[in-house]
C-alpha cells in the first residue's frame, strides 16, 4: 500500500514541479557560492578582504587560543593524525632524506611533524601562535617536542626571522587560509625560506576564511605547482583524492594538495618527476 502511495505520488506532475523547482533553487545556489567563492579568491589573492570573510584578528585569536579552556577549538581536537596526514606526504617524502630541513607553519599539537618524527626525519622546525597547543605538543608527543625546534609566535612575524633557502621542505595544513590579506608577503618568505618544495593542503572552498589563488601566489615568487589533488571526505572520514576539473560541490567542499617546487631548478633534480603543464581552475 505504502508502495503504491508513493508511486502516485512521484508520478504527480505536482510533486515532479515542486521536485524539479527544489532541485532549481540548489543549483542556483551552488552557482552563487561558487560566483561568490571565485570573487573572494580574486580579492584576497590581491589583498582585499571578501565580504562574508571573518576578520583577521578574530582568526588570530581563535588560534592563539586554542586548546585552552572554552575556545572554539578544544584540547581533544588535532591530537592523532587522520587519513589526510598520509596522503599530504606521499608524494614529496620520496624526494627527500632524512637530513632535509623540515618546516611546518602552525604546527598546533604537532601531529604533523610526530608523523615525520616516526618516519625518521630529525631536522624538524614549527611554528605556533598557540602556547597551550605547545604545552600540549610537549606533552602528547614528548620525543618529537624535545628532538624539534619549536617557535612560539605568529607566523607572518616569525617567518621574516628566518634565513633564506634554509628549508628543503616548507608545508602547511589548513593555515595560509587563515591568516588575513595584509599578511599576503607570507607567500614570499614561504618562497625565501624553502630551497626545496612548499606542500599545502588547504580548505580553499570555505567562505569566512581567506582563499586565494595559491597557483599564482607561488609562481609569482618563483615556484612552479608541480602537482595537485583534491581530498574529499567519505562519510567514515576517510578520504579519497581525485584530480581536476572542477564541478561545483567539489568546489565547494574542496581540500586541496598542491606541490610546487623551485621554477630554477639544477638538471637531473626529482623535480622533472613531475608534470608541470597544470592549468588553473
């Protein structure tokens, strides 16, 4: 009986209206974020804050807060590494040694650089607005605390101390979309700083933070993107990557990987592993 109402029901012109009508609105709306998402890109990659975009200085406080008693992000969250650790690293840990420099910007309770640490690599640098986060770091991960050098302080003021070309590796998890337009030279020194690879994983589809075109901000300073993938969540919390192009819901929802590496490279570097005729979206 229940069968056959619902039957009728998807039969009837009225509920096929209604159905296609929802169906309309979402469209629209998936297109109005992505038309809204591409204009925020466009303005912080020129140094403009978007519109919808929470201010940098509350962004700043959430993470200089963090892991302490009330904040928005608790003591439990960023402790273990979940599937995106392992798939941020597999493509650019085979082009180094255990020796390469190593710098991780916003290390927070340094998940990330205790998965390097297990994986043999010893020359390991972070830096972190969160002093709690460092306690915590100490604490859950007391090897890799006491094995690595930790800096205490905001990126885009710390990174400005450090010397030229003294990182093979500089990566960063879900951070450069954070920090406010007015610290845009980030990108610069990231470049300054690495003689190597720059590895980002970000959330480029969230709109109260600050996307930008990562491709060209790096390429202007000198790095070429020689890889990207996109990571999406299943619904067990794994994730599964997948090349370009875009649609709109993974536009939408997208955390993405991109590698870049030195535009000057010396022959016979594994840079050449890689193919560098990507295109933007």
């Amino acid at each position: 009986m229940a069968f056959t109402i619902l039957s009728h029901m998807r039969s009837s012109p009225v509920i096929r209206r209604v159905g296609a009508f929802l169906k309309q609105r979402v469209v629209v709306s998936d297109a109005l974020k992505v038309y809204y998402l591409r204009l925020a890109r466009f303005l912080s990659t020129h140094g403009i804050d978007p519109p919808l975009t929470i201010p940098a200085e509350r962004w700043e406080k959430r993470w200089s807060e963090q892991a302490t008693l009330g904040a928005e992000d608790g003591p439990e969250l960023y402790r273990s590494c979940d599937d995106s650790t392992e798939k941020l690293f597999q493509e650019v840990l085979p082009l180094l040694d255990k020796n390469s420099a190593i710098l991780e910007i916003g290390c927070n309770k340094g998940r990330h650089l205790n998965y390097l640490f297990q994986k043999g690599f010893r020359n390991l640098t972070g830096i972190e607005i969160g002093k709690s986060a460092i306690e915590l770091f100490a604490e859950i991960f007391p090897d890799t605390y006491q094995n690595s050098t930790i800096i205490v302080g905001s990126a885009p003021d710390e990174i400005r101390k450090l010397k030229t070309k003294s990182f093979d590796l500089v990566f960063v998890h879900s951070v450069l979309v954070s920090i406010g337009t007015k610290h845009n030279y980030i990108f610069s020194e990231m470049c300054r700083i690495c003689r190597g690879y720059i590895l980002t994983l970000e959330s480029e589809g969230s709109w109260t933070a600050f996307p930008r075109d990562f491709q060209y901000m790096f390429e202007k300073n000198g790095f070429n993107m020689v890889s990207y993938r996109w990571l999406v969540w299943t619904d067990d919390k794994k994730s599964l990557t997948f090349p370009l192009p875009v649609n709109s819901k993974s536009f939408l929802e997208n955390n993405t990987i991109r590698l870049f590496a030195p535009r000057v490279s010396e022959s016979g570097t594994k840079l050449f592993r890689f193919q560098q005729n990507v295109s933007r979206y």
